[in-house]
C-alpha cells in the first residue's frame, strides 16, 4: 500500500564543486532541503530564529535559536520548527531561518594535509560522524564569521573558514549527538559511508533487511553486524528503525497523510510495529505527536525527545521482543536494543 506524499530520504545534491573550497549560504523555511535528508558532505548548521524539533542520525531533540551542529558525510538530518513561530498566516513561513556550511571529504582532508596547524581540525571531522552540537557561547561567537561566509571572497573566506572551526575546536562544552563512535574511523570510513548511503536510499523499502546490506557489502551477516555496531554504536536494525520513525515525524508535522499512510510509505508492514517504534523512540503514540504539534512541549532544548519514553530518571527504555519482531524476523538478527539518545 502506497501514498502519494513524497516518502524518500532525499539525497540533497550539492553542485559546486567542494573539493577545493566550501559553500555557505542561508536560507528560509520551508526550503527544498528542510526535510529529512543526507548528502556526502559535512555540514555545520546554525538556526537563528524559531523552536522546534530536530533529528540527526539517531538522535531527535529540541532546539532553539542559536542551535549549533556539525554533522560528517551521509549523515540524515533535519530541523523542523513549531508552526507557532510562522511569520505568514496562510502557510508556514519563516524568513533566513538557516545558515548552513558544507564541504566535501576531500576538502577537509586537504586541509589537514596542507595546514600543520589545521590537525586539531581531525577530531571534529571524526566526531562529526555522531554529529556534534556546540555550546551557546560558541554559537554565539562564530554566529558573526557564519554569516560573513556567505559574501566573503579570496583570502579572507579562508580565514573565515579557520577562524569558525578554530572556535569549534576550542569549545569543551560541546556533546556529541550519537555517541559511542569510535575515535578513528580510518580505512573504515569508506564502507561505512556507503553502507549509510545504501540505507538513505533504501530504508522505507518493506524489504530492506541487514542481510540484505551485508550481502551487498560482501560480508557475512554476523560480521557485518558487528562492524556497523562497532562504527555507530546501534544495530543496522535500530539505525534502519530510527530513520523510519524520523521520516514519520516529518509527515506528521508536515503533512495531514493519514498515520496508516506514513506507516506503509515509511517501510513498515505491520502499523502496530510502528506506533510502538514511534512511541518508543519519540515518547508519545503518532496520533498523540501530531496533536500536539504547534503547542508547548514539555522538554526543555537539547533534551533528546526519546527521554520522555523513559522511567523517572529519563533513561530510556529497552526495546520490547514485539517491538523489533517484524523487521527482526526478516534480517535475522532477533537482537534487542537499547535506544541512544539518554
């Protein structure tokens, strides 16, 4: 059963040529790339008006303005804000919400090559993979050279450039997003990238199992599991799980699909797997989420949305054998889980 609401994990197709430099620019929302969506370059992503929700790989939480986030290649993401702060009555509409830098792998490996004094860059490039997100003082600080990027031209966008990461680099406030990455992805790196973009493709397809990924990748089963837990610090089960659940927030905020829709045009084939997904990653059933859309939530920013599944001290819950049956049963894992967002 198939919708017609648009139901891919969109590939946002960058067309400057990012190996020899990088591009910022800001941008209003709604815009074509405001969904979720992945592309093969890093991005360091500042909100300067509005609240609303957000989700970075497997990470879903609040945010406010100043909401700063540096995320690594192939990584899904999006930030979606409360219709509360739309600055047009007929539709939702907030001017130069966003500002947003990206640059490719290449260019980020050249300039650790190149600049000697640019190799603390290395730790946040590998961090990134879990998606970072940096303390309102450093916000605040590079909020300035961000905006200036967008205009400046020769040297002094280079100098910009270091000024912005050389701030980041310094902040020991900031969290990681995902964390359990491990500290060095090294020739590792490569697969697990196209492991993420074979997923960002695939994920909402009722088929997709991991064996399927592993056999893809050349790897038996068990071994491709382990490698994917050891590089994300999940499951593929979960990872698979969490973009589904993600995609069905953005419908649900979005869009007036009916759930049993979302449910089908996300990948599930069975709906009560996905509302005890849904309410096991987010804390409240689909129906109860987009009901409360636009109004005050309870959890402050930077509270991961998943806490309000947990008990009283806010841990999350470990996933139920029902939970994860359907999908276990045809990836063959049968593993359970524990979500990553605490």
């Amino acid at each position: 059963m198939q919708s017609a609401v648009m139901k891919d994990l969109i590939r946002e197709v960058i067309v400057a040529p990012l190996d020899r430099g990088f591009l910022a620019f800001s941008h209003d929302y709604p815009y074509s790339y405001t969904g979720w969506h992945y592309h093969p370059e890093y991005e360091l992503h500042l909100i300067k008006r509005s609240s609303g929700s957000f989700f970075v790989g497997t990470y879903a939480g609040r945010f406010e303005p100043d909401n700063l986030v540096l995320m690594g290649p192939n990584m899904p993401h999006m930030w979606v804000s409360d219709n509360s702060f739309s600055e047009r009555d007929d539709r939702l509409f907030i001017h130069d919400r966003d500002m947003a830098l990206q640059f490719s792998g290449t260019f980020a490996d050249r300039c650790l090559q190149v600049f000697a004094d640019a190799a603390p860059f290395g730790e946040l490039f590998e961090q990134s993979h879990a998606g970072i997100e940096f303390s309102a003082a450093v916000s605040a600080e590079v909020a300035e050279p961000l905006c200036r990027l967008t205009t400046a031209e020769g040297p002094e966008k280079l100098a910009l450039f270091f000024t912005v990461f050389s701030a980041l680099v310094a902040d020991k406030g900031r969290r990681l997003l995902c964390p359990g990455l491990p500290a060095d992805l090294g020739p590792r790196s490569a697969r697990l990238n196209s492991v993420l973009q074979f997923i960002a493709e695939n994920y909402n397809r009722p088929d997709l199992t991991c064996g399927m990924i592993a056999e893809r990748e050349g790897m038996p089963l068990s071994t491709f599991s382990r490698f994917f837990e050891k590089n994300l610090s999940c499951s593929c089960l979960e990872y698979i799980n969490r973009l589904r659940i993600y995609k069905a927030c953005q419908l649900l905020m979005e869009t007036q699909v009916p759930i049993t829709s979302i449910c089908y045009d996300i990948g599930y084939d069975v709906l009560s797997t996905f509302n005890r997904n849904f309410t096991r990653f987010i804390g409240v059933s689909p129906s109860d989420f987009r009901h409360q859309r636009g109004l005050t939530w309870r959890l402050e920013p930077g509270v991961p949305l998943s806490a309000a599944a947990g008990g009283a001290d806010g841990a999350p819950r470990p996933a139920s054998s029902a939970d994860t049956r359907s999908l276990e049963e045809r990836s063959g894992t049968g593993r359970t889980f524990q979500a990553l967002t605490s």
